[in-house]
C-alpha cells in the first residue's frame, strides 16, 4: 500500500478546496441549453479543513466567512485562476474612448475637471 502525497491529502486546518452538486440534470431550469442542461450545476469552495480526506472524499471545510460546507475534496492549497475569458477587441478601447470624448465635452463647456 502506498502512502498518499502531501498533494493528494488534507489535513486538519489545510486551506483546501471540495466540490459540492447542487441541483442534478433533471432539477436544472427546462430554459437551459442542452450541453448545459444535461450537466448538474456544481460549485467549488474553499476553506479550512475540518479534518483530514483523501482526494475525491467527503469533508466539511470552514470558509472564511466561517460558513461550513461539505463537499469532495478536488484541491490540497488552491490557488485563485480567475478569468473572463479573452478580450473582446469591440469593446478594449471603450473606456479610454469616453474618457476622451467626457475630456473634450467638458473642454468645449469651459469645465475644467
């Protein structure tokens, strides 16, 4: 028998991520698109450890807000990867274009800033 890697386990006390299922397929909203639909809505938390778990087992987890949650473990000290995806070259400009255009109105009423 093999003993489990400090990456495949958690302890007491370790910040850790679990994953929970919250509504299955056939719960889900009937507007849903059917890639979606056939999928159950999942969520993922993270927290400090209640007690020890391998990967994939059950264990309730402390947030920081000290809500409790109980899910399968899926990470051992997650990082945060937070993306919206890549840009969208419509709309990178926007901001510094009002500015610009807020700027050039407030010159032409003699407003300074």
């Amino acid at each position: 028998m093999t003993a489990l890697s400090d990456a495949t386990r958690a302890r007491k006390g370790d910040w850790v991520e679990v994953e929970c299922k919250l509504l299955d397929p056939a719960d889900r909203s009937k507007n849903l698109p059917p890639e979606t639909a056939d999928k159950p809505l999942m969520m993922w938390v993270k927290g400090f450890a209640r007690g020890e778990a391998a990967m994939g087992e059950e264990l309730t987890i402390e947030t920081m807000t000290g809500r409790t949650v109980t899910g399968a473990l899926s990470a051992v000290e997650p990082g945060y990867y937070i993306t919206y995806g890549d840009p969208l070259p419509e709309l990178t400009h926007i901001g510094r274009d009002l500015r610009a255009q807020v700027a050039a109105y407030r010159a032409s009423r003699g407003g300074g800033s």
